[in-house]
C-alpha cells in the first residue's frame, strides 16, 4: 500500500486523535479459498485488524434439500493469521422449504466447527448475512435465536448484517435477535445503465435510506465498500455483473473503445474474467473513490450514535483492493466513525507507532 511524507502522516492522526478515539479496522474475506498472501498480512498488521470476516459457505436450496454450497477451502499455513468471524451466507427460500428450523442450525454450527477445525483457524462468534424479507423473517428471527443461544453456551455472539432498507424501517422489517449487527453501506438498489447513477455507493439513495430515526436497537458496526464492477450492457439492459473489473483495466483493452465516461463498447468479442462481451455490448465501470467514501463515513456518523468498540469493515480483502486505496486514508476512515475521546491526543502518537 502506498505510504505518505511521515510528517503529514503524524499531524493528521494526531489531529484526529484529539477528539475521536478511532473506530477498529475489519475486513470481508469473500473468495472460496482462504490464503493470505504477505501483503494481505502486511495491510492487516499495519491497521492493527483484531478479527477477519470470512464467508465460510453459502446455505441452499438445491436437489429437494438445504445443503451449504461454495464451502471455503483453507490453504494451510494459517500461523499468524488473526482470528476469524465467520460468515454464513442464507438464501431467503430455504425458510419457504424446511420447518425444522433446529435441525438447520445445528448444521450450520457443525459445518462452521468442522471448517475451523479442519483449517486450523482461531474461530469466534458467527455472522448470518441474509436479505430477509417479510416472508423470510420469521424463520430467519427463529433461526437466529437458536443460534445466539447456542453460541452464548460457549461465551460467543452472533452477528447479523443489516441492509440499508432494514435499518430504514425497523418496525416493518423488524429488527433481529442477534448481539451486534453490520450495517451494509453499499449495493445502493438494482444496476444501473446509465452514465451517471453509482449502483455501488450513491450518497443520494446512502442519506435517504439512513433517514431520520430512533437509534437502531443493536449496536452496529459500518461496512464499507472497496470493490469495483463493470456491469455487462446488451440491447440497454444489464446482464451480467464482471467482479473486480476497474476502470484502469478497461482502459487497456485493445478490443473496447471508451465512448463515455464510465462506459465503454466492445469492437469485437472477447473474454474478460471468464466472462464473454459481445461485440456491441457496453461494460460500465464501477468503483468508489476515497474522497465518497469520507463523505459516506461522514453520513453515516451523523445519523448513528457513538459506539466505543465499533468495526468498520471494508469489503473486501484483496490485493487488488489494497493497491487502489491509500492506507491513510482507509484509516482516517476510522477515526471519523469512531467515538468521541476522552483522554487527550495519545491515540494518534500510538497510531504512528504502529506503522
């Protein structure tokens, strides 16, 4: 990651340090197979990450039975590696296909432990990540009960994250039974063809969703967006989503001709990413800037009240991701979604010295 003049470096998080104490550095780990390169180390020392976010598999409906799907793989050599959050993500149709929702969760936890154990990880707690819905809701509040209760017998909590939709209208969505949810700060509604709207983060649709409310009744963590997409464009419709394409790739490729700011047309066809553009077919170029995301950070600050061990996890840990942000700016990130401090400017000297 790129490094700033040590001066400027010490001003900035002193000043911030005065009066915010910084809010701690997470990560989403979202790839299928677990192998931490050294700059991935490097980036999660350097920002002090106490836990990592890994999915650790999906749970479907598939065959006439509940199954987990994409299981993560570890590759071994996990020493050093911090501890883990695993992450499970749910399909809204599995509650329409099983009324046994204890024997659901009783697999989840075995499947959680037996990935742990078998990759050697420091396991604690688990994150459900589920787009529930009305009809959804309650069999996911049902599941989540028996799992809180279950990890509280072994001293750990469940996590949950919360959609921007969820968060906006608590007494229609409900609110789940989980000890600390995240709130997903991306993914602002469907794609979008045209050149201007940012599917990805919009701080328009990021304000109006945030809204003026009571304070949510979990304490909430703040995910925030790294990734970029090009969202695949044939006859003015979306059709396929091309993950980790940036514009700077795009801009490379001898068979595209850039014909507006963000969208670019395919001359002829081609494969990107195991992905095939026909010739005629619009990729537009997605990604979030840094100064947004301080903007977003800033929103956001506004509308939740202060929370002293509060997570900002970025989604999600790549190297790719890491070379397009400044670390110091990941970081100032932090110090604007923290709490407010109540000692004097030690937290900054201390976040220097870690570098």
């Amino acid at each position: 990651m790129r490094f700033l003049p040590l001066l400027g470096l010490v001003f900035l998080l002193v000043s911030c340090g005065r009066d915010r104490v910084p809010a701690q550095a997470s990560f989403y780990y979202w790839r299928t197979t677990l192998a931490l390169s050294p700059i991935e180390r490097r980036a999660m020392e350097h920002m002090a990450v106490k836990s990592l976010r890994v999915r650790l598999f999906d749970v479907v409906w598939d065959l006439d039975k509940i199954r987990p799907e994409s299981p993560l793989r570890v590759v071994p050599d996990t020493n050093g590696y911090p501890p883990i959050l695993p992450v499970v993500f749910l399909r809204q149709n599995i509650f329409a296909k099983t009324s046994d929702i204890s024997a659901l969760a009783n697999h989840i936890i075995q499947e959680r432990d037996g990935i742990c154990q078998d990759g050697k990880l420091l396991c604690k707690g688990l994150e459900l990540d589920c787009d529930w819905s009305q009809s959804s809701r309650e069999g996911f509040f049902e599941l989540a009960k028996i799992l809180r209760d279950s990890l509280h017998s072994r001293g750990e909590l469940l996590h949950s994250t919360i959609r921007l939709h969820q968060f906006h209208s608590p007494l229609f969505a409900g609110v789940p039974p989980v000890d600390r949810a995240t709130l997903m700060a991306y993914n602002m509604g469907p794609t979008d063809t045209t050149d201007t709207h940012q599917s990805i983060l919009d701080l328009k649709e990021l304000e109006k969703w945030l809204g003026s409310q009571k304070p949510y009744p979990v304490p909430l963590d703040v995910a925030l967006p790294l990734y970029s997409w090009a969202i695949q464009i044939r006859s003015g419709r979306p059709v396929d989503l091309l993950q980790d394409v940036s514009a700077e790739e795009l801009d490379t490729l001898v068979w595209l001709k850039k014909t507006s700011s963000r969208i670019w047309t395919a001359k002829e066809g081609f494969f990107l990413h195991g992905h095939w553009v026909r010739a005629g077919d619009h990729l537009k170029a997605e990604s979030v800037g840094a100064e947004d995301l301080e903007k977003a950070a800033r929103l956001i600050r506004s509308h939740l009240p202060p929370l002293a061990d509060r997570e900002v996890v970025y989604f999600d840990l790549s190297e790719r991701t890491l070379a397009r942000y400044d670390r110091l700016a990941l970081e100032h990130l932090l110090s604007i979604l923290g709490a407010a401090a109540t000692g004097n400017n030690q937290l900054g000297v201390r976040s220097v010295l870690r570098l």
